[in-house]
C-alpha cells in the first residue's frame, strides 16, 4: 500500500528517497561526531544552508519550466556588491539599499528571460552570457576588491537572532514558504511547470509561454537577490567573487529533491531537503576534518546518484 | 450568420502556399469532415481556426463577428475549441490540470488556484460525458491512449465551446475507444455545436459527417452532403 502511494506520485517517491538519504546522513554523522546533533550546530548547518537555499528556490521555478539558469550565482555576488556600495559609498539608508539590490536581481532575471523570448536560444546559453555580464559588473561596481564596513546597524540587524532563531534562516524560512505558495497555490507556478511539461500544451490552451518565461525568471532573479543581501550581512562585505559555483550546487540541490531537470516536475519541499542533505553533507565531513577537495568529490557523487534515482521514479 | 465563416483564407509557410482563398461556412448542428491527402492544408485550416496560425490574408467569423486577436487563448474565449492530433496534453499533470489547462478556477485576486472547485466541477462533467478515469490524482501520461484522449476531448467541451474542432481523433485508437468518440461527437452535434473534423479514416468520417470537404493543394476541391456521395467517390477526389 505504501509502496504503491509512492511509486503513483513521482512526486512523493523523489521526496522519499531525499528524506531517506537525509536520514541516512543525520544517522551516520550522529555516530561519527559528537558535535552534530548539537543546537549550535544544526544552527550552523541553516545558516550556512540558507545562501544556496534562496538560489535554490529561485532555481526550483526556473527547471520547473525547463530551463536553467547559470547566472544565479553571478545576480547574487552583483547584488551584494551593489547593496555593499550603496550603504557604504553612496550612503544610502537599508531601507532603500535592500529593496534596491534584491529589484536589481529581479531586472537581471527579466532580462534574461527577456533575451531567451528574443533570440530562441537555450536559456543555458543566455543565463551564462549573463553570468558574465553581472560578474564583470560586480567586479566594475567595487574595482575587484570586497567593499567592506557597513553600518553597524545592518550587521547587527542581519547577523542577530529572533528567538533564538537566526536571522538568516528566518528570511530563507519567509523565502520557502512565499516560493512554495507560489509554486503550488497559483495560476503562475502552475503554468511555469505545464511550459516545462509541454510548451506546445501551454500555448494551445492560451497559456503565454512568454509572459510565464519572463516571470519565471524575473522571480527567480529576485531570489538571487535576497541570497545576495543575504551574504552580504553574513559576511559584513559586498564581495563581488561570492558564490562561484553556487549556481551549480543550488542545481544540484533541485535535481537532489526530485525535479525533472527538462521541467514539468519540481517542488519547493524537495529542493529544501536537497539543500539539506548538501548542508548536512559537507558540515558532517567538516566536523570529521575531511579534506575541501574530498567534499567536492561526494558533492559530484551525489549529483551523479541524484541522477540515476530521478531516472529510477521517472521510469515509473 | 450563426455558425463559423472563412472568408478568403490564406496562408503561406516560407513559398509554400498552404492554404489559397479559403471561403465556405460551417453551420452550428452540423459535423463537418474536412478529408485530403498529406499537405493538402486540413491541419494549417484547423490550427488557423483554432487560432495557432494567423491567416496572411482574410477573415475568420464567428457568428458573424469577426476574429482580430488571432491568438488560441482568445478563439478558446470566444467559444472555439480544438483537440490537437498530439493531444497537447501536459502528461507529468493530473487529469483534472490538464482539464481547465489556461482556464483554472481561481479564488482571490484571480491568481490563487481553487483546486477543490476544479477537482468537483471535472468529475461531474466526466460522468455528463460518459467518461470514466480511475483515478483523476494519476499523471495524465501513465494513463491509455484511449483515456489521454477522452481527456483531451473532454477538456475541449468542457465550457460548451460553440465551435469544437478535432484533428485526427480516432488516429490512435482501438476499435472500442474509436466508438466512444464517435459517441462523443454525435453527443457535441446534437448540443448545436459546430462540429470540424479532420480524419484520415473514412469510415469513422462517414459515421458521423453531415458534410465533407475535400481539400487538395490548399483548396476545397468538393464540397459536398455525406448521404450524397460514397467512399469510393471521395477516394477518387482525394487522390486525383
């Protein structure tokens, strides 16, 4: 009975599979350091988590109508940077600096979307001519250094806590929650992922591919963002090399939680708990001191056997 | 004029002409079966009405107000709705997606889905047409071909269109899912539906056709009451 509930939802079975590796990790690293199932540490684990897990919800809308999105990371540094500048250099006030950087994602994931609607070309071509534009312009913005010293009243604001709870896993929590409202309660999630189910389906039936391509990217956009902010409280700086190869380990992560990598299938839920398992992955071989080199090695084999499970649930 | 009318239609792919000067009217009542050979212009004039395709000359009419937006999300508002050959079904969705695909129920702001609503109003209109999904929660591609099509014929009747257009739908059916659909169709006519089919297999057209239309090299070559001609003769029109 349990067996047939999940292998008639693609769904539910990717989610299961994810949760159960999840499990697997918390159990072994349980047994192997005494520090993991500490609160300190679980905190750890969130806030180190909650950078890529904005990217990742960003990145869940974008596969979900089966595209990808490679300039993720870049938007995020840009952002951050710009957010550094502003509050530093330009001395504007958070109020504006914030929402101005985290819009600024959202008019690079428009432009994107906007060029893919264009030019026909495979988003993977566009979002990297982007990665680049907004890397350079990163680089442009802060003449390649790290924009450090930013009002004391935004690090406090940004590295604090709320109940106990810190600040960066409350505003990845507000980003879950939006993403999965707008995924799974709306007109416009449901459309991103019929135009990665079947483009052709989604236009016979008047649905505008791309009006929902242009959202798409302009939602995911914001989300990189939020993750820019969010790194630039983290860290205290606007650093305009952050997040090399966030863009990939954010795939991964969606991939992980059980979406279709040519769309159509995807959920906030899932791409979480791949965000999870990455997080839980590398802070259990950090407190067993494994090697950086090592940990990027287990990254890539999970990748690879988030692949084949995916295939497995396709199948059925 | 009630019914659909098309006025002097063309239409042209690159140098090809598909369709030249396409004039005629279909009646609301009436099956209409449009039969030709491969390339004669059938799907280019069904995708045209269905408003995926834009004519480069002439007019499409609707109870005799004209069709400017040329766009299939406004043919579907104007009452035109089309079942494709490939079903244009989203197969990773349920059955009940797929049923109000472009036309979801929503509640608050128009923009949040109302899944409960769509869930009720698509079993009640499966059981008024006779269709039996086993479960509506099942992605839509794991189902028969028989049922992918009951559902993509359901979907195009599912708000009363006026006109319902249908290319090749008993193409990849088994005998028994063939009749049902002919059902189906006898049930979209006797509605006052203006029923278009396009079909390669001429016993089904002649089951249900009031009237055929042959085309041959983008234009209507006869036209022409069922019970007055024979397969032969069509045969004969659609080859030579």
């Amino acid at each position: 009975m349990f067996a047939r509930i999940l292998t008639q939802n693609p769904n539910r079975l990717s989610l299961a599979q994810c949760l159960f590796f999840l499990a697997a990790l918390g159990v072994f690293f349980s047994f192997t350091s005494p520090y993991f199932l500490s609160v300190s540490n679980i905190n750890n684990i969130l806030t180190a988590s909650a950078v890529i897990g904005l990217i990742a919800v960003g990145a869940t809308f974008v596969i979900a109508s089966g595209h990808i999105d490679l300039s993720s990371a870049a938007v995020m540094a840009l952002c951050g940077t710009v957010c550094a500048w502003g509050l530093q250099k330009g001395e504007w006030s958070p109020w504006i600096a914030l929402p101005v950087s985290v819009s600024l994602g959202g008019v690079c994931g428009l432009v994107t979307g906007f060029l893919i609607t264009l030019t026909k070309a495979p988003s993977f071509i566009v979002s990297l001519g982007m990665m680049s534009i907004a890397r350079a312009a990163a680089y442009i913005v802060s003449h390649g250094m790290p924009i450090y010293g930013l009002p004391d009243n935004v690090i406090t604001g940004g590295q604090g806590a709320i109940a106990s709870v810190p600040v960066p896993v409350l505003l990845l929590l507000t980003g879950i929650f939006l993403g999965w409202v707008l995924l799974t309660q709306t007109k416009f999630g449901l459309h991103a992922l019929i135009l990665g189910d079947s483009v052709f389906a989604a236009e016979a039936t008047g649905i505008s591919a791309n009006r929902v391509r242009l959202k798409v990217f302009g939602v995911a956009g914001l989300y990189s963002g939020m993750a820019g902010v969010l790194f630039m409280l983290r860290t205290n700086a606007g650093d305009p090399t952050a997040g090399q190869s966030y863009e990939l380990i954010a795939i991964t992560a969606v991939i992980l939680g059980g979406a279709n990598l040519f769309g159509g299938r995807a959920t906030i839920i899932g791409t979480m708990l791949g965000v999870l398992c990455l997080g839980v992955l590398q802070n259990g071989l950090n407190l067993l001191a494994v090697s950086t080199y090592y940990q990027i090695l287990f990254v890539g084999m999970v990748l690879l056997a988030a692949a084949f499970l995916s295939r497995v649930g396709y199948r059925r | 004029m009630n019914g659909l009318t098309l006025h002097h239609i063309s239409k042209s792919f690159g140098s090809v002409d598909v369709l030249k000067q396409i004039t005629t009217h279909f009646d609301a009542g009436q099956v209409t079966a449009i039969v030709g050979d491969n390339g004669a212009g059938k799907s280019t004039l069904l995708k045209l009405m269905a408003g995926i395709h834009a004519p480069d000359e002439g007019q499409i009419l609707l109870d005799g107000e004209v069709l400017s937006k040329r766009c299939p999300a406004d043919h579907r508002r104007r009452g035109i709705d089309m079942v494709y050959q490939d079903l244009a079904i989203a197969k990773q969705h349920d059955v009940v997606t797929n049923l109000f695909l472009g036309r979801e129920i929503t509640r608050r702001w128009g923009c949040f889905l109302n899944r409960a609503a769509m869930r009720k109003t698509a079993q009640r209109e499966l059981d008024r047409l006779g269709i039996t999904i086993p479960d509506l929660n099942r992605p839509v591609g794991v189902l028969s071909g028989g049922q992918q099509q009951a559902v993509a014929i359901a979907r195009a009747v599912l708000f009363n269109p006026k006109v319902l257009l249908l290319d090749e739908p008993t193409a990849a059916l088994a005998a028994r899912e063939v009749e049902q659909v002919l059902i189906l169709i006898r049930q979209q006519k006797q509605q006052g539906r203006v029923v278009i089919l396009v079909s390669h297999r001429l016993n089904d057209v002649f089951a249900v056709a009031d009237r055929l239309l042959v085309m041959h090299q983008g234009r209507i070559k006869l036209d022409t009451p069922s019970e007055a001609t024979t397969l032969a003769q069509i045969v004969e029109h659609i080859v030579g």
